[in-house]
C-alpha cells in the first residue's frame, strides 16, 4: 500500500529505525529532526500520515500536533505522538489521532498505519451510482449511539460507569446478537466498544468483522477492548478495521479520561469520513445527471445500456431500445423563448418517466433527444409503450412560464425503435449498433410525417 508518511525524531537512531520499517512496508518515508522542520516538510510533501517522536529539540509531541492542525494542508492528516503519562492526555486534546507505545512492537505500529490508509482511501470511495447506501436509521435522541458489547454485562455497565460525565453520546449495552439483529435492521451504532473476549476467545474480533461485512455497519466507527495478557491481538483488531484499541480496565480516572477521548476522537473521524463519503456520492449523482430535468445523462446512460445488453445475452432475452425526439422543438425556443423550451423538456420528461415501466431506463442524451431501454421486452410490448408515450406526450397542452408569447402548448414526440435479442447461440448484443438503427428509424419517423413510431428492420437492428 503506497503512502507518504513524515517520522519527526529528534534521535537520529530512531528515525533511521523508523524508516528503515516503514520503508520495507513500501511506504514513501520523510524525516524530520525537529517540530520547525517537519511544519515546513508537512506543507511541501503534503504526507498522508504523521508519526511525532518523543525526542524533540524545540517543542513536545501535543505542541506539534497543535501546530500541525494549525496548517491548511495537515487539518485532517493523522497524527501519531509517542507519548506517556500525562503527555498521553495533552496530545490528545492537541488532536492526535492515535497514541503510540514507546514499547509498542512494529507488527501493532504497521496494523495502525495500514488502518490509517485504509480510512484515507475509503473515504473517497464511492458506491455504483444509483446503488447508494441506504440511509441510516431514525434516531430520536441527536446525539451519536455508542453500543458497548462486553463479556459479562457487569463489565459493560462498569465501562459506562467510568465514561459517564466524560463523554457526550448516548451508552447502550448490547449482547453479539442483539448488536448484529440491530445492524441488520439498519438500527447502527455510530461506534462499537466490543470486548476481544465475550464468551470465547476472541469472538469480538469475529463480531468486528461480521459488522465490518454488513452493509449498515461496515462504515461504524469499532473499538476493541483488550485485556493485559492479549496485547498480541492488537495488531489482528486493528487489521480487521478496529480503529483504536483500548485496554480493558477503564475504572481509573486517568484511564477514563483518555478513553472517553480516544473514543470521541473516533467519532469525529467517523463522522468527517461520512461528510467526504457523502459529497463524493453527490458529486457523482450530479455528473451523471441532466440538472433541467432530473433524469440521467449520456454519461450514465451509455454504459448502463451496454450493462443491460450483456445481461440480455447472458439471459436471454429481447432488449428494446427507443431513441425519442421532440417534434419542430427549435421553434419552441425561436418563438417563444429559452424558458418556453426548458419548461417543455422538464413536462415531457416527467411524462415519459411517469409512463415507462419502473425497470426501464430513461435518459436525456441530448438537446431534445431521450433514450429509452426497456430490458426484457419483445417488440409488440416495446411498440405498445412507444405509442403509451408518444400519446402521454400530447395528452394536454404544456404551460408555459409567465412572460411567454403564450400560456401553454400542444407537443408532440418521433419514436424510433430497435430490438435486440439475446442468448448464448446468438450473436453478441452491440450497443451502439442497436442506437445506431433506433437512429436511423427516428430518421425515418421523422421525415415521414412526425408525430409517429418506426421500428428498425429486425435484420437491420441484430
């Protein structure tokens, strides 16, 4: 996994180490022997993660960290500071993002980092557009849900206990089961504390990676509960997507206090990775939609007709494709105006998706051109669709905006079909042949009269 990631060690010894690991991880490694130093590098190389030493010459770890934060190009980058004792809670507060043992061993430190870059790229990923994540569920109560799942319910109402006054999200215990029931239902945390250990050995790491595999969990916020003795498991959490890992004992104040912060610092990341996921998704609905009437564009639809056309060859079946052309539109915009125009293609859009069945698609390719695809559709249903909506379309006048030459207008459409039919002994399904003869018969409706439905010759469109 290709990274760049800037060690700031005022130790010569321990950057050199620290390189030297990083790099056979083929990670992209700058040093930096000072805080000064690394602000400057951090707005030359623009690194993807930070890791502060604890030997400094000018300033310590949580001074760093809050100079970093301070910098536009470092606002979001993750931040790792070794540190101990109290240091433990200032870095925190300066906006570290995870903690680092000066024991800590490189499989933990190489797990952590490989976390890291996995949020870094999973935040611009983006799902198929029109197969968006459903949305979350109703939660009556604004502040976020954290689900704690322990071994012993004791255990996790002690953990409750110790967070409470610390912590500004709602606690809920929760049994594996009921947990995975909520889940499923839509009904998710916004973070997980779950023990590594519930009624067997390491059943929470399974229980973090069925959450991590469900479709209303997988973008959770996980935390991993660990005893003393299973430290060794850190490193397996932490690749199975935990986003921190605590231990398991938060009775103590100063114990308390760090995880109530590491946990709230969780969420924020969670929740700064949704805002990136969801404007990504609403940048890739736009480009893939016509903004003056709401349906898709070419963009989307040309490589959504070569989906449909391989899937009516692997199961065979009649595809039909329709390319629809508004009659004498530039008049409309000659005489009557832009707006006259653009209130004509929104209604004549709204008409025609009204119309179609739901699992055809329905596309603006052009000025006043729309493409329709009806899968699994022989000619005789293609032809009594196409003449469903040619009639849809002249139903009723259109009205016009106020301001224009007249109050409403009679429009009329020229449809041109053309039908493929798939199966494994036939021959493959082509695209841009089965649009090139809904052209040439949109051509045909066209200059025979308007207001009319040509089929492609069947032997013209195979």
């Amino acid at each position: 996994m290709a990274g760049r990631i800037l060690v700031v060690d005022g130790l010569p010894t321990n950057r050199i180490t620290m390189k030297v690991r990083l790099a056979s991880a083929c990670y992209e490694v700058a040093t930096a022997t000072s805080g000064a130093e690394a602000l400057r590098m951090a707005q030359l190389i623009h690194p993807q993660i930070v890791l502060i030493g604890a030997s400094l010459p000018d300033m310590d770890g949580p001074a760093l960290c809050t100079a970093l934060r301070a910098l536009p190009c470092a606002t979001d980058v993750p931040v790792l500071v070794q540190a101990s004792g109290s240091n433990r809670i200032a870095a925190l507060r300066a906006g570290a993002t995870a903690l680092i043992d000066a024991a800590s061993d490189e499989l933990t430190l190489l797990a952590r980092i490989r976390g890291l870059m996995r949020r870094e790229i999973g935040a611009l990923d983006h799902p198929v557009p029109g197969m968006a994540e459903a949305a979350a569920g109703f939660v009556p109560d604004s502040r976020p849900r954290v689900v704690f799942v322990a071994d012993q319910p004791a255990t996790a109402l002690g953990w409750r206990h110790a967070l409470r006054g610390r912590v500004d999200f709602t606690m809920l215990v929760r049994e594996p089961e009921q947990a995975l029931v909520e889940a499923a239902s839509n009904r998710v945390a916004d973070l997980y504390l779950i023990a590594a250990d519930i009624q067997q050995r390491g059943d929470g790491l399974r229980l973090l990676s069925e959450l991590r595999a469900r479709p209303h969990s997988r973008e959770a916020a996980i935390v991993i509960a660990l005893r003393p003795e299973r430290l060794d498991m850190m490193p397996v959490a932490l690749d199975l997507g935990a986003g921190d890992v605590l231990p398991w004992d938060l009775a103590g104040p100063e114990a308390a206090t760090e995880a109530a912060m590491r946990l709230q610092a969780q969420l924020v990341r969670k929740q700064e990775a949704d805002r990136l996921r969801q404007e990504t998704q609403r940048n890739m609905r736009w480009a893939m939609i016509d903004p003056l009437t709401g349906l898709h564009n070419r963009r989307f639809a040309l490589p959504r007709l070569a989906g449909l056309a391989a899937n009516a060859q692997e199961h065979p079946s009649d595809l039909a494709v329709m390319l629809l052309d508004l009659d004498r539109f530039k008049l409309v915009n000659d005489l009557h105006g832009h707006p006259a125009g653009d209130a004509v293609l929104t209604e004549i859009a709204a008409r025609l998706a009204a119309t179609l069945p739901e699992d055809a698609l329905l596309a603006r390719i052009g000025g006043e051109e729309f493409l329709a695809v009806l899968p699994d559709c022989p000619a005789t249903t293609a032809r009594r669709v196409a003449e469903d909506l040619r009639r849809a379309v002249m139903s009723e006048p259109i009205p016009l905006p106020l301001g224009c030459t007249a109050a409403a207008l009679d429009v009329t459409i020229s449809v041109g079909i053309a039908m493929g039919h798939g199966g494994p002994h036939l021959s493959p399904l082509d695209p841009k042949a089965l649009l090139a003869s809904a052209d040439r018969a949109l051509l045909w409706a066209k200059s025979s009269g308007r207001n009319r439905i040509v089929m492609a010759p069947q032997e013209i469109a195979a």
